[in-house]
C-alpha cells in the first residue's frame, strides 16, 4: 500500500475517533434529542397559559432544547398537519379511526396522547347578575332563542377566540348545530375576549379555563379583576357548578373536553421528548398546578361534612 493511501486511511481514523469522542464534535449536533435541539408544536390558542407555563419549564431543564411555539385555532392546525407542515400539534380532541385511517394510508404514523382535562369557561360583566344558567339556557343563548339578559334587559352578543377554533367547535358540536346565531361572534384570541367582556355589560364570553384557573399566578387574577364566572347547571333546580378542577374531574361542570398532543415525529427527537415531558410527572403536575385536572396523575378530592 502506498505511504498516500496509509496516511489518507489514518486521517481518516482520526477523524473517526475525533467524531466520537470529542466533546465538541460539531456532529452530534446536527441530530435533536429528547433534551436539545429545535421543535416547532401548533397549540390551541385557548391553551396558551398552560403551554407557555409547561415550555418556560420544559427549556429550564433542557438548556439546549428550543420548543417554537405557534398558538392558531384548532381547524387550521389540523389541516397544517394534514399537509404535513408541522410534526406535533395540541388540540381538544384525539383523531378519529378514519382519520387515523387515512394517515395510515399515507404511511403517517401518529401517537396520540391526552395530557389534561380542560373545560370551557363563560364569562360576564360584573355588571350582568345573570351569572346562574342551566345548560338549556346557554344553547337558547347560543342559538339565539333567548336574545335578552333578564337583568340587564339588554341584547345578548356572544364573543368567542378565533374562527374555527376549538372554543366554538365544542359550542357548536355541544348545541349540534352547524352555526351558531348570528349574535356569536369572534375577535382573535381568548385574552381578547376577556378585556371585551369587561368593556360590554351586555356581552357573554367563552374561554378556555387555563386561562382563569391558576390564581397563584398574577396575570391570571388581572385577567378576573373585572368579570364574572358563569356557574352552570344540567337543569332547572339542579346544583350549579363552576369550572373548578374537582368539578371537571367529576363532571359536574358540563362544558368539559380534553387536551391532546398528536405526534408524529421520530422517537428520539426533541419534538417526542416534549410530549414525554408532559405526560410525565413534571408535565402532570404543571397541569395539576395550573388548577386543571392531570390526565395521567390521579386527582385526590377532599369531601367536608358539617357536624
């Protein structure tokens, strides 16, 4: 063999060992793991506190890792992963069997993991006293059978998020129409609709309840300074009941759903070690703190009895 080809072959080696060996071996970047790289996720806008709570932590830990979140509404993120422009989406439904049939047939396989129970949450003006509904009501609101606040003696407007976002699909699943009535409207996101109800007395608004529920944190109780929660009833003379957690876990609260990671990215990368992170014990438990109900964590309710 001639000296060309021997030095060639041990350069060749050095750089091998070089490669995996060396701390600073620019190769072992080029590959995202569970703990480090770059992942962009679509999330549900009406989740957004939780999921910006859950990636500040997320990155705490994993210095190296950069989650690139999009918050859009809840139709428009499934037809980006249908068009195969994002890997990791979060929305307030797992996939059907036909759809899943359908990845299926495009060689797409997902993995589907629920991470919490959530609920929708209606909100009023302090100035509205009709803070008592039953579920018959809301759909008549919604539908546009009752029209006017028996307090105020006001038209009713409905304000939601965004177009086709989950908030108003539930809605419209809920009261099994395909529009709701013309007074139901959108404006851009949830915190939008908060400052909109405390502006207009005469106006009832839905969120999602990450978005009031964490009282520990303070953007949260600037967000409740100046409205109302609506607490729901399943009928005339039953019990009503607000979006707390041990009333979503019961069921209680009737405007319940669920939130969803759909995944479709490769097992050791960065965008699967987020979903692990979620539906871990760290992920539970931001959920668990955020006053919403784990979905793998058991939730411990307290009952009092008066002697």
């Amino acid at each position: 063999m001639k000296l060309k080809n021997i030095l060639s072959l041990l350069f060749l080696a050095f750089l091998m060992l070089f490669s995996c060996n060396s701390e600073y071996n620019p190769m072992r970047y080029q590959t995202d793991t569970h703990g480090r790289g770059k992942a962009k996720i679509l999330i549900e806008e009406s989740f957004k506190r939780l999921f910006d709570t859950s990636i500040f932590t997320f990155e705490s830990q994993f210095p190296k890792a950069d989650i690139i979140p999009t918050y859009m509404a809840e139709s428009d993120i499934i037809d980006a992963f249908y068009k195969n422009k994002v890997k990791t989406i979060v929305i307030s439904r797992d996939f059907t069997a036909d759809e899943k049939k359908f990845l299926r047939k495009k060689q797409v396989e997902v993995r589907s993991d629920k991470v919490a129970i959530d609920a929708i949450a209606l909100i009023v003006n302090p100035a509205n006293f009709d803070t008592l509904m039953t579920v018959k009501q809301l759909k008549e609101i919604l539908t546009g059978k009752q029209a006017t606040w028996n307090s105020l003696k006001t038209g009713i407007n409905v304000v939601y998020d965004q177009k086709n976002s989950a908030n108003y699909n539930y809605l419209k699943e809920y009261c099994g129409e395909e529009n709701l009535n013309k007074n139901v409207f959108a404006v851009n996101s949830n915190e939008e609709v908060i400052n909109y109800i405390k502006k207009n007395p005469n106006a009832i608004g839905v969120i999602g309840t990450n978005w009031i529920s964490d009282q520990d944190d303070f953007d949260v109780l600037d967000f409740l300074s100046g409205i109302k929660v609506v607490a729901l009833a399943e009928k005339e003379g039953g019990n009503y009941f607000q979006p707390y957690s041990g009333f979503i876990y019961t069921k209680e609260y009737p405007l319940v759903r669920d939130i969803w990671i759909i995944n479709k990215a490769r097992k050791a990368g960065l965008n699967t070690g987020f979903v692990l992170f979620m539906v871990g014990d760290s992920g539970q438990t931001i959920v668990q703190k955020s006053s919403l109900v784990p979905a793998i964590n058991p939730v411990r309710l307290i009952q009092f009895k008066e002697e």
